[in-house]
C-alpha cells in the first residue's frame, strides 16, 4: 500500500497488501468443509451478515528496516491496509458443528506449495477461545464488492487484530484438534525465539511530507505550516496516543475518532517547517500501554517490527 494511501479510512481495493504464499489456486467448487458437515456459499450467505473494518498487516512488515537480511518478502512499511470485510460470524458455525470443544481450531486454504521443502496446503491454527470471538468471520465481501482471486475469493477468514498469516485465503475446511496444530506454517513459520506471532503491535505511519526526488526518494518541502497526517493502529487494545518528534522533540498528536475496535485510527499534527535538514517521528501507545520502540529487536523471520517510523524531510 503506497503510505499516500493513509489518507483513506479504507484502502482502495487495488492498494491493499498482499502477501501470497503459493499460486492463486482454481476452486473447484463453491463448498466450506466445517468438521462433519459442508456449507455452500449460499448457505453461509443466508446466515447472520455482518460488516466489520479491520486493518490486516503482515507479521513482516518492517522486515527490511531491521537490519541483516531475513528470508522472505523485504518489506519496507507498505504491508498493511484497511477495509471493510463482510461475512458470517464464525463462532455460530463451530457450535453447531459440535467444533467448540476442540482445543485449537484448523483453517486450511486451497493453496498449496513447497516451503521448507515441505510440500502442504497453507493451513494455520487458533486457539478455540479466540475462534469464538463474536468478530472472527467468515468473509466473502471486501469494501462492499466480492472478494476478488488474490484477497482470498470466494470465502477468506478474517480475525480481527491478528497479523495477516492467520488471516486464511481460499477457504476450504475447517476442522477441530484435540491439540496443538503442527502443521509447516504453523511450527515452521511466523515465530519470534520459539513464540508463535500472533496478536498487531502498535504501529504509527505517516504520509512523508512534501515531494520525493525520483532516485533516492529523498523527500522535499517548502518552508511554512504543514499538516502531518497519518494512521495508529494495535491489536491488542484501541489506540489512546500518538505523539510526532520533529528532530527529536516528541509533541501529541490530535486524535481522529476510532473507525473500529480493530481498525486504524486517523491522527494530524500541525508542523511549521523552517529551512534546513529535519528528521520527523511517530509513535504509537494502546490503551494497554504498549508503546512503538525506537529500534525493534532483530529476530530470524523478521517479524512484528514496529520500529519508530523515520522520515527525513529537506525544507
């Protein structure tokens, strides 16, 4: 998503992230696999229907800012966007399947490939608690319009303040474990020292000021008032601060009113710009108190970097 974009509340269906493990896979059939039973598109779609922004963002967003290389897509901060995702909540279904007793639920895709020499469907887990949220769902519109091949279509997962790993495409089963899932994503993958990724940390990006030079993309603007603008987000609890640093000195930001409990929320902050180098900053705080850091700790996946966003401007 280019951080232009960050002046929409929802991300126009074209610039929203996408991160695709293995092929778009040709669906066969319109048909949801949950446990013993199987469900049509229709069928579902004849269920309660509910719309719900929420902002996904991929575990590795930030990955190239880290530092050494890790093996996978170098993101810079752009692997994130927001929309409105529409669908049936989920925790019904797994009830009346007889699936809420398990203890961790099972979200396969019709994807399928090689990762770590290990041929399988993409597949990923969540705890049973977790899959009975009223707001995970089972979502077959995206910003008002159906999903279309590379988000997920005809039926994706959608669970709310999670990174977008678990966030399961091209939905074909859904099945109960009386244990932990041990599928190549799920073990191999998308953990932190041996702690599986889970939940958003706190994120502020700003939209850089002024125009880029076309090489360097090193940023420029006139001198006089200009208004920062940008979005907060966490998975963990509403987003209650965002402060900006101009060249070192942290101020608050004002506070746009929330778009969702899991959706980013829109903050601007007045900046009178003086001839010379400068170097702007945001951070986020959540109400649980979680706080961006300066420098994220390197980890072998490079994931959940929520580093301080750094934008040097010349004016």
């Amino acid at each position: 998503m280019p951080l232009e974009m960050l002046r929409e509340p929802l991300t126009p269906l074209g610039l929203h992230y996408l991160l695709i493990h293995f092929d778009i896979p040709e669906m066969p059939d319109d048909r949801l696999a949950i446990g013993d039973r199987s469900f049509t598109l229709d069928e579902l779609r004849s269920r309660e229907r509910v719309t719900l922004p929420v902002t996904l963002e991929c575990a590795g967003n930030g990955r190239a800012l880290l530092g050494a290389a890790a093996p996978s897509q170098p993101w810079l901060n752009e692997a994130v966007g927001t929309a409105e995702w529409t669908g049936t909540p989920l925790a019904p279904l797994l009830r009346e399947t007889g699936l809420d007793s398990a203890v961790e639920i099972v979200f396969e895709g019709a994807d399928r490939g090689i990762q770590g020499g290990v041929e399988h469907a993409y597949a990923r887990s969540l705890p049973v608690e977790e899959a009975l949220r009223d707001d995970v769902l089972l979502a077959w519109e995206m910003n008002g319009a159906p999903l279309l091949p590379q988000h997920g279509a005809p039926l994706r997962l959608v669970v709310p303040g999670w990174y977008g790993m678990t966030h399961v495409k091209w939905l074909t089963s859904i099945r109960a474990l009386d244990g932990a899932f041990d599928g190549w994503q799920q073990t191999d993958a998308y953990k932190i020292d041996d702690v599986p990724v889970q939940r958003i940390e706190p994120r502020a990006l700003m939209i850089p000021p002024g125009i880029p030079e076309f090489l360097s993309r090193e940023r420029f603007a006139e001198p006089g008032a200009h208004t920062l603008r940008g979005r907060a987000w966490s998975g963990y609890a509403p987003i209650e601060r965002v402060e900006v640093a101009v060249d070192g000195e942290w101020r608050d930001a004002e506070l746009e009113a929330p778009l969702g409990a899991y959706a980013w929320r829109g903050w601007s902050f007045a900046w009178e710009a003086t001839p010379g180098e400068h170097e702007l900053r945001c951070r986020a705080t959540d109400a649980s108190g979680r706080t961006q850091p300066d420098v994220a700790a390197w980890n072998h996946g490079g994931y959940s970097n929520n580093s301080v966003q750094v934008v040097r401007v010349k004016v």
